[in-house]
C-alpha cells in the first residue's frame, strides 16, 4: 500500500510533501514531479518515529481520565465492624 504524501502550497509558489507518519517535510518545489522522487525515496528516522509514539502516549495519557490511587471495588472493602465473612464483631 503506497503512503499519500501531504503537499503544502507555500506563498512563493513553491510546494512542500509532508510524511505523514514522521511529519518531516520531505522538501519543497516548484514541480510535483520533485517531489514525487523524494517521497519515493524517503524513509523515515526509527529513533523519530519512537519518539513520536512515546509523545503520543503521553498526550494519552494526559487526556485521560484519572482513577483514584485505590480503587478497589466495592465488594472487597468490609464495613467496619463485620468480618469477611459479613458477620458482626
């Protein structure tokens, strides 16, 4: 499966191919056709693309509702006064 490259189009004319899995801009002209052999060309940085991941569990992770530090369910807390067993002391 052939990956779809992004194309910018900048002010001066210019067009600039993004990748899409390590968002480098691969380069940038004046002619799709320059920019079709770079994207052919390109792979990208393992150590990037790690990175990237570990950002994007963090941003996860961030967003994220918190769970309270214990939360233990509901059946395995005991009222005081009764055994495991639910008998009274």
């Amino acid at each position: 499966m052939a990956i779809e490259y992004p194309h910018r189009a900048n002010k001066d004319g210019t067009i600039d191919s993004i990748c899409p899995l390590c968002y480098v801009t691969l380069g940038t002209s004046h002619f799709e056709a320059d920019l079709e052999r770079m994207e052919v060309k390109h792979i990208c940085n393992p150590a990037r693309l790690h990175y990237l991941e570990e950002r994007k569990g963090q941003m996860r992770a961030a967003i994220e509702p918190r769970k309270p530090p214990h939360s233990e369910p509901a059946h395995a807390i005991a009222d005081v006064g009764e055994t495991s067993a639910g008998h009274q002391e």
